[in-house]
C-alpha cells in the first residue's frame, strides 16, 4: 500500500513537471516566432554573417520548440519517444547553446541590432559620453526570453532526470542564485564591451565614468564566483547556513554601491539597455537571497516547507 502511494506521489509529480516544461516550451516557441519576425523586419537587418545567424538560430528554435509543444500536448508515440528521455535533454542543450552564441550578436551594440551606442553629451562637449541604449524592444526583449526560456527547460530537465522535487523552498532558494549569476555575467560583460568600445576611444567618454565602469566589473566577477559556488553547493545540499548568510550579505552590499554608481549620474549605464537592467537586477536578486537565507539562519518561519506530495525539502544545513 505504501508502495502503491509512493507510486502515486511520483506519477503526480511528474505531471506536474510536464505540465510546467509544456507551458515553457510554449513560450520559447512564441518568443522564437517573435523573435524572427522582430528581426526580420529589422531595418538594420543588412543580411551578413551576423544577421544570417540570428535568423538561423530563431528559426531552429521556432522548429524545435515547436515540435517540442506537439510531443507534449498528447499522448502519441512522438510524445513517448521524447517526453523525459535523453532526446528531450540533447533538442534543450542545443537550444541554450545556440541562444549563447545569438544573444551576443543580437546586444552587441556595435551591430546596432538590439542595442546601439549613443553619445549622451551635449553637441561641441570634449567626450561623446557613447553609452548602449535599446534600439530595437522587440528584437531585444523577444531574444533574452528565448534565451531564458531554453535555459528554463534545459534547467527542468536536469533536475527531474536528477530526482529533484518541482516545488519547495529550496527550489526558489536555489533558482535566485542562478539569477544573480546570470546577471552578474551580464555585468561582466556589458562591462568589458564599455572599457573596450567607449573607454578606449579618445573622447569616448569622461574618467569617473571608466572608474564606476571598473567597479561594476570588479562587482560581476565577484558575484559570479560567489554565487556559482553557493548554487552549486546548494543543488548538492552541501552549503552551510552561516557562509551563504555572510555571503548574500556581502552581494546585497556591493550591488547596492554598483547600482548606484552604474545608473547614476556619470555612470556608463544611465541608459536602458544590459548594463542597466543587470546592475538593478543584481541588487535587487542580491537582496531577495539576503533576505531568503537570513530567514533560514534566524529560523524564522520555519527551518522546513512541505511539497504538494508531502515531502519535506530542506533549503540549507543546520551548523
């Protein structure tokens, strides 16, 4: 009998997983058919090298994704040869590595594709103040939810191919490390293009604005590192309450100055476009990690959450 409700407990699950990697799929194919078309009708779409890659890669990702809907939606025999086997797992790791390679070339703002460069100084000023601002929304905002979405997928997959649960706490915990991640990446690189393209070039722009640019670059690498470690230590129920306590607080810290200094006044990311939304996502991810982890630490609300099957998930280890 227990074994029959074990059973049911895992068949429940598993359909809740489907259901959530179904409807995931489902928006990577309309953000993919956006995507294109967004392109497509791009004026800026010169149909070089780099514009035949984005439109190879979206028009892949429409095809794939979209067969992936079809093998979801019912129970055919497409559905049981690729539901959940290691052909679902190849098409999504595909899939996140085409949209590493695209996502590049899409905000690189020397193509002018989803990003371009514009000088913020007044005409006659001593430096053009060049900084990357969106130029094309629905190219820009349609890409990274490609690239979110089959990082998603790719992400659900592991983790039910791993035995892990689809609801808790720990989930969440887990999840927000990995954005803080993802944009302490951004930053690294958003940074490096500014000090390449712009801090170079004589007039480029002013020295205070290279020396935020400098910090917003010290700020990424340290919170890739520190959050690449806590996350995976955290999927691995290794890490410790007291080190991923002190080290949220030490990410809520830097990202606080970073943001400041990258959006405000002379910072190199005033503008809406990567830098910026990177540098407030790091803050504000850093501080929902801040706050998740101290309310494990101090016990507040409980040190457990119980799953929909009734599993307790535990987030950290007790010291």
């Amino acid at each position: 009998m227990a074994d029959n409700a074990a059973s049911s407990s895992l068949a429940a699950e598993s359909s809740v997983v489907d259901r959530r990697r179904l409807s995931t799929w489902a928006l990577l194919a309309l953000f993919s058919a956006l995507c294109l078309t967004a392109h497509e009708t791009d004026d800026q779409n010169t149909k070089n090298k780099q514009n035949k890659w984005i439109t190879a890669c979206t028009s892949v990702s429409v095809a794939f994704s979209f067969l992936s809907v079809v093998a979801h939606v019912g129970g055919n025999a497409l559905g049981s040869m690729f539901v959940g086997t290691i052909a679902e797992g190849i098409v999504a790791l595909i899939l996140v590595g085409m949209w590493a390679g695209c996502l590049p070339v899409v905000m690189d703002p020397s193509y002018g594709l989803g990003q371009m460069y514009v000088g913020k100084s007044a005409y006659g000023a001593e430096t053009a103040d060049y900084q990357a601002t969106i130029s094309n929304a629905n190219l820009y905002f349609t890409a990274w939810g490609c690239g979110v979405c089959a990082l998603t997928v790719l992400a659900m997959y592991v983790r039910e191919r791993l035995g892990g649960g689809v609801t808790g706490g720990g989930m969440g915990y887990t999840a927000k490390w990995y954005l803080l991640m993802l944009a302490s990446v951004v930053v690294i690189i958003e940074s490096m293009r500014f000090k390449k393209d712009v801090c170079a070039i004589e007039g480029g722009t002013e020295d205070v604005t290279c020396a935020r640019n400098t910090y917003g670059l010290i700020t990424g690498c340290i919170g890739l590192a520190i959050s690449f470690f806590i996350s995976l230590f955290s999927s691995l129920g290794k890490d410790s309450a007291l080190i991923t306590t002190a080290s949220s607080f030490l990410m809520a810290a830097l990202y606080t100055v970073c943001a400041g200094l990258l959006t405000f006044e002379n910072g190199p990311a005033t503008y809406v476009g990567n830098h910026y939304f990177s540098a407030w996502a790091g803050f504000f991810i850093s501080f929902a990690v801040f706050g998740s982890v101290l309310k494990e630490f101090l016990g507040v609300g409980g040190q457990q959450t119980t799953t929909s099957s009734g599993v307790d998930d535990v987030e950290m280890n007790n010291i």
